[in-house]
C-alpha cells in the first residue's frame, strides 16, 4: 500500500483552518503547525483590547477545533527555516518535518515601518498578546492617575491611534466607550471626559476601504463620541512621552497604538532566501499563481495575508479575513482534485462585503451590489456574522453573555491587571519554574 | 464639621470585601487597598489551573464589585511598611496613606517551609498566576510529548501533588479528569493512561479535616480516578526532575504542586518588625484579641487568613473562607459600633460547615448537626453554594455557560498557552514596551 501524502499546513489562522477543514474526507495525512496552541479571532481583537471581552472569548484551543478530523495532527511550533529541496519544515525546538504538500498560511504582522520608538514604545493590535498588554497598559494608567489625578492633565490617560482603517476605528470607539461609561464610574475622581483618544491618518478619511458616505457616518460617530482625527498627518516618531507627526508637530502621549500597517510573517523571507528575491512583492507578500502556489514550487501553496493573491485583473486582493477564507477552500479542493488527477483551478474570489464597528450599537456594512448599511442595522449585522463567524460553540455562548451585560450594564467585566508590568502575567510573588526541557 | 475617619483596608479577599460591605451606610471614608485591582475567588483556583474555568471567570474587578459604595475608594498597590505611630499605610510606589482605623486582610500565601528546589521547581496555587502558570505548564508537557512520545514513559505528564487537603484533592480529581477526558481526545497519538497523579500526605488519609468516612469515600473516588496515594510521607525535595520523599525514596516527576501549607502574608512580618516578635504566633499569623484588634492597638484590626482568630476555647481558627467573611463583618459592625458609643463585641465564630469536590458530579460534604453528603448529593450542594458566592451576576453567567458545556461535552475550552516559556503572556514577536513610568 502506498504511503500517504503528507500535507503541512503552517498557520491555524483563518485561511489554515479552513484549508484543514476542506481536507477533511481527502486521503492524506494532515499536520497543522502553529506558535500558538489556539486560532485567535483576529476581528476582534480591538474588544479584548478594550475589556469588552476575555481573551479566551476569541481564541479556540487548536486541538479541540480540529479534533473530531482524524486525519489531523497538530504540531506546536516555530517554523524558523523551509529546506525547499528536500521538502523538509524545520522548526526552532524539536525535529524537522518533512512534507509532500506544503501550505503556507502564516499570516501578518505589524509593519512599524521603522518609524523610530514605536518598536520599543508603541503597541501593536496583531495578536492576543498585544490586545492583553494595551488593555492592561490602559487599566494601569488609570490606577496611576488614581493615585495622582494631576496625571490626567498631563495626558497620562490619552492614547493616540496612527491609523483610521478598520482596527484603528473600532479600537478608537472601543476606547472612548470604555473610558465615557466604565472608567469614569470606576475612576469618580478622575476628570475622564479630559482623556483625549485621538487618530491620526495620513490619507482624508477614515475607513478608506469604504464608501466615502460611510466614511463621513464613522467620522461623525467618532466625534459624537469624543474621538479626535487628525488627518493628513502621521506618526513619524515617539520616546513614550511625546509623539510626533508630519508637520513637526507633537502630542504629548503615553499610549502610542500603531494600527498603520501590517506586514506579511517572516515566513516570507525565510522562502525569499531560498527562491530569491523576485518571491516576494514590494510589500513583501509572496508572488503566488492563480492557483495560489509558489511560482516553479506547485508543491507549495500560500493564502491568506501571507500571500500576494491575485485579484484576477493584475491587481493583489486585500489583506482580509475572507479572502484568506476562500483561499484556502480553494487550496484544498484543489489538492482533492489533484489525488483524483484533475488539473487546479483558478482562485476566484467573491466578495461579500466588509464591516467595521465605530462604538457601541453602531456599525457600518458594505455589502455587494451597492448596498451599504450605517447606524443600528449596520451594527445588528456586524454582531450577527461575528457571531456566527466565532468558532465553538462555548465561546459564541461565553461571547454572547458578555456582550448582553455589556449592552444591559455599559459595564465591561474583563478589565483585570495581572503579573507586573514588565511580565503581564508572571507571577510577583514567587520564582518562575524553569521551563522547558525540566 | 469634623473630618471623617479614615479606615484602611489592605486586602480585597473575602474578609476585605466584606467588611467595606458592612461599612456601606457609616460615616467613614474607606480605602480598600490590594495588590491586584481584582478579587480572586479562591476555591476556584483548582479549575482555573484544570481549565475548566477562565482566569477571568474567578476574578472581579474590584472598583467594579465597590463602585456603588459612594464612600469607599480603591488604591492599587503593594503595602511595604506601615508606620503604627503615625498611623500611616507606606507603599512601594506612589505616596503614604494615613489611617484613623487600619484593617489588615492580606490572607496567606504558599508556605514551602524550605523544602530544598519546591521554590524554584515547583509551582503553587495560592493565587490567579499560580493557577494560569500551572495550566500552562500541563499544557506545555503535553505539547512536549506530543513531539517526542517517548517523554511520556519518562514521566513528563506525571505531576506530584504535596498535600491531600481539600486543594491537593480537588486539584487532583481535576487534573484526572483533564487528562483522561480532554487531553487524551486532543492527544490521540498519547497514551495518557500511562500519566500518574500522584499525592503525597504525611497524616493517614486526605481531606483530614473532614470526618473519616469522607475521608474514605474522596479516597475511594480518587482512586477510580486513576490518582495515586501515597500516606505517611512528605516531600523532602525536588530538583525539577525528580521529587524525594521521606522514606528516601523518589517518584521521577517534573510538576511538582506543593499544597501542603500555607503561611500569613508578609505584612504580619512587617507588623512583628513594629511591635515585636509576640506579635505573631508560632505559626506566624498575627495573634489579636477576641474582637480581632491587635492587642495594645485597638485601631488596628486584623481579619481572615492573616489572623489567628480565637475560636473562644483556647485554640485558634482554621483559616477558611467563612471564618475571613464572618470576621470581616464582626469588625465591620465594631467599627459602626464604635462610632456610635458602643463597646465593641467579641468574634463568635458559626461554623456552616465545609466542603471539597472529588472529581466530576461528586463533593463531600460536611455540614453543622453531623449532616454529611458525599457523591452527587454532595456535589449539587457544593456546586450551588459557589455559584451564589461568586461575586457578580456576569461571572456567575460565565461560570454556569462553562461549567454547563463541560457536563454537557467533558470538554475543557479554557486551554490557551499564551506567550513564552518563561513569561507567560509576554509578547514573543515585538519587544515589550517599558513601563512604568513612561
């Protein structure tokens, strides 16, 4: 009998997990490698962020997502190298894993694009890490101004967000929401309508993906709620005091949170240094067919943000969460197909609309076909998908609970500070175990 | 008009809480001072550290547990000194507080008593860190073996609890059950049934503060559990590898989790320091007198695990939850009383009996009158007094989604291993930004 092919895919995020599932019934053996034990739900990172939901809320144990697909294992890992040649993944601990079919779904990461002290001092919003860090990085600003209320007039609890697409824009409402309806009732002492929440966008407009109507619908909600936008400017530079922007101007401030660009996972340089240069775009993504494989290599598929998909008209698609979706369906079918002998097809994507949230009951909806959602509708069909989209039923459950207390209360329960502030959660009292290999 | 009296409280455990309750409609201005800006319910910790429950399901925030308490304000800070003659409260960080009445509840932490490498090697479970660092590290061993199944002989899934009290049981059960009905299904490839619990008790039996019949039943339980007892031994030491026991003889085994005594938090040293060594007794709690005040000072009062409250014939109480709650209140209606002319009353301790959980659907339970429950009947009791313990509705909405899909499914959801090895939700991709001060 012949060995069954070994498929790894590099990835559990939304375009691997999807890919994994479409394999489900094919007669190969499936690894499925991640750094993380868990898939994080990358939309709604910015709720963490803001204490409107746990961590675990939006993150589901890899293990028990796949666990009813035999055919599936899982490796928790850090890819460090791709020996393209002998079709070998290697990792930073433990042995190598050979493979006959390779995916590559690593996604992004945030692109500070050098601007200097915002790798030492600023705050991404890529990762559930990041989104528990800024929210205990919030909560202690308040605990500091509490102890010393002239703090606030010094801007301690101001945060400036360079950015206005869609994380910058909810992660802005989320705050001020945060501040106007909970904190300040936390905090009675402190002046809280003084914190200053502001965005700062190069381009005229937030939302820029958008239709310029709803454009304008989120800046004035944005304004409604207190936000400030700054436009025509970014962030050149901050020493986590002092921000800085374009025009030479500054904003004295903290709480830096760079939502201004992301970048593809390092992944991509590790192929660019066995396949060259020409690998990847300018923006780093890797150059892929339109049967999203590595051009020369169609035992390496790549989808999702990591990857330059075609949009079919010369142009790449957008780093979004249902075009990594559509890839990597379209990556298994085809590797179904080519079991069964049938050539690959073409990756085609559909789109179905995009949403972003601006404060509470509020959202903006474009869907296809012109038809664009603002205001309460936009916001009743922005919960619903993310509901549905939620994986595991326990966490839509645990989700919807924190949510109808939210909306009952204008309360938010997940707003705990744990470990030290340089080891969010490590503990104070006593010695860490040494890990690993004890 | 004369300035309202200051009363102190440094600890938001279950005596702290319930005191500033008991202060609501008096005359004071309250300072409830903790470490951490949450609450953590205690009994819980088991399952935070078993995954059955979130870290966020056990911990509320403290601002929001007071907020409707218009007299009571919260200072976030660790307690290093308290100035006795000028009634001042000195923090690590940030300002002095001074006091006109000072109430200590800072309960307990793990008491290792020196046993050689339990500090460095081995983990606790004393606090919300304590228990999210050994569900990581569980996590972390099975991930390890899933790599290298050889591991598994070698004892990397083992864990040695020291201690069969009611922590070493319930832990125990939990971890049984974690890993037969959840970790075996994630790990196929594993055979988890080659994984040993191991507790270690110097007395005869577990739960040794229940009657013997319990004792025997919760025995009986943990051994169809598949946990290890070994009786009449105590753990001697460990190097991370391998843990010694009494006899000389060692169990291979590097998760090592050290039940087994607890002593009063630092701040009954600090108050030793001031008032010398008389102040504490020999097990270190603070001594007092039958209203609870430290003796010669009236205006300071100490509750809950710190304390080593009478028990009116001579002995002291053990430190239990109902006993920190009852004493919260005695003090709390002393301090009201005091206000109004009235002499203070002595702490009458009603004991409303104890229970322990063993496992899934089964608690012991042992209630005033020689009422006993063990099994089903026993867990119902346990289950709902927790539940109506819990601080806050939403918590309690959470705990009942979580605690109803594990019935429902033996699933486990809150298994995330978030950052590093050595900093548990330290980012790995970006460098931390450098608090405070910033």
């Amino acid at each position: 009998m012949e060995r069954r092919r070994r498929v790894v895919v590099v990835g559990a995020g939304f375009a691997g997990l999807e890919l994994v599932k479409g394999l489900a019934a094919a007669p190969v053996d499936v690894v499925l490698v991640d750094a993380n034990n868990f898939h994080t739900f990358q939309p709604l990172l910015y709720q963490v962020a803001t204490a409107g939901l746990d961590g675990d809320d939006i993150a589901a144990p890899v293990r028990a997502v796949v666990r009813s697909q035999a055919n599936v294992d899982v490796r928790l890992g850090q890819v460090v190298d791709i020996d393209v040649d002998d079709r070998r993944v290697v990792f930073r601990d433990g042995p190598a894993l050979s493979y006959d079919r390779l995916v590559l779904a690593a996604g992004a990461v945030t692109n500070t694009y050098g601007v200097p002290g915002v790798d030492e001092h600023g705050f991404g919003l890529k990762s559930l890490e990041d989104a528990l860090q800024l929210r205990q990085h919030l909560l202690r600003q308040f605990e500091r101004a509490s102890v010393d209320p002239s703090l606030v007039e010094q801007g301690v609890l101001d945060v400036v967000i360079a950015g206005g697409g869609p994380t910058g824009v909810e992660l802005a409402g989320g705050i001020a929401e945060l501040y106007r309806n909970v904190l300040s009732h936390d905090f009675p002492t402190l002046d809280v309508r003084k914190a200053r929440v502001v965005i700062v966008e190069p381009g005229d407009r937030v939302l820029a993906p958008f239709h310029p109507k709803l454009s304008a619908r989120a800046a004035r909600t944005l304004a409604r709620l207190g936000v400030e936008l700054v436009f025509g400017q970014g962030v050149t530079g901050t020493d986590g005091k002092v921000v800085q922007l374009d025009d030479g101007s500054s904003v004295p401030c903290s709480t830096l949170v760079w939502t201004a660009g992301v970048k593809a996972s390092p992944l991509a340089d590790v192929l660019a240094r066995h396949l060259g240069d020409g690998t990847l775009t300018r923006g780093g993504r890797v150059v892929v067919t339109p049967e999203l494989t590595v051009p020369g290599h169609p035992e390496i598929a790549v989808v999702g943000d990591l990857a330059a998909s075609p949009d079919g008209s010369g142009g790449v698609l957008p780093q979004l969460a249902p075009v990594a979706i559509q890839g990597g369906r379209l990556v298994a079918a085809n590797l179904v197909a080519e079991l069964a002998g049938h050539p690959a097809e073409p990756f085609h994507y559909v789109d179905k609309g995009t949403m972003a949230t601006v404060g509470r009951r509020n959202a903006v909806a474009q869907l296809p076909g012109r038809l664009r959602f603002s205001g309460t509708p936009g916001w009743l069909a922005w919960l619903g998908l993310h509901l549905i989209m939620l994986i595991g039923f326990r966490n839509r459950a645990n989700v919807m609970v924190n949510w109808a207390w939210n909306y009952v209360t204008y309360d938010r329960a997940s707003r705990l500070i744990v470990g030290d502030d340089d080891h969010p959660a490590r503990p104070s009292g006593r010695p860490m175990p040494t890990d690993p290999d004890r």
